[in-house]
C-alpha cells in the first residue's frame, strides 16, 4: 500500500511540474472571473475562433481549434470558406417545445458544426435531438 500511495504521489508531482512548464494550468476564464459563465465564454471563444474577430489575425485560431479541440483536419479551401456562428438559431421543430439556440457553430461549404457549450449545466429536453433533424 505504501509503494502504491508513493507511486500515486510521485505521477501527481510530475503532472503538476508538467502544467508548471507548458502553462496547461492557466486558465484565462478563471482568472477572469467567468469560468462558471457559459455565455461571456461562448462570447470569448467566438471572438477567437471567428476569422473576422478583432484579433485581425484571419483564421489562425480557428485553425489550430479545428485541429487541437475538435480534432478535425479542414482543407485549406475549407477554412477559407469557414465562417462562424453564436447562437445560431434554428426554427422551431414538431416535437420541440420552443426555438432553439446553439451556442456555436462553424460552417463551411462542406460541413455544419453544432457546438454546445455547458458550463455546470444539463442538456435541454431532446436538445441534441432537436440539433440532429435541423
């Protein structure tokens, strides 16, 4: 018990030296004060990701977000033809109660991507549902 306690100790050391020295420990929306606020960080990420935020960096960040967050690899025609959505609203359906709104969403001409963002929250009655027939 004792070599697997130390052992245990020993990994968690490490990763905290490893957050230590790449930053990952860093988190702007905490520091911020909205890391419980699913809204202003829709509205951060959305100002990121956005080709035409007021970064006037083009779509450098969406780029790296395709790559590293959603895991996707775009063409560089694609990108180009990327724009970006906060909540995209989509009409009413037959089974759903009300509209709906997703927080964000990146298009392109070959692809529709719903991203929901939930910060301590659950999802709405037969909300991803919903998203699936839009």
């Amino acid at each position: 018990m004792e070599k697997l306690i130390s052992k245990v100790l020993q990994v968690m050391k490490d990763a905290e030296r490893h957050r230590a020295v790449t930053g990952e420990a860093f988190n702007i929306y905490k520091v911020a004060g909205i890391d419980h606020d699913e809204v202003k960080t829709c509205k951060v990420i959305y100002e990121l990701i956005n080709p035409n935020g007021t970064h006037y960096q083009g779509n450098v960040f969406l780029k790296m977000f395709v790559k590293d967050v959603l895991h996707l690899d775009f063409s560089e025609d694609e990108i180009k033809s990327a724009r970006v959505f906060r909540e995209y609203h989509i009409p009413d359906t037959k089974d759903s109660d009300n509209d709906r709104r997703i927080d964000l969403v990146v298009q392109t001409t070959d692809r529709f991507i719903p991203i929901e963002v939930k910060l301590y929250a659950k999802d709405q009655n037969k909300q991803c549902k919903d998203y699936y027939e839009f």
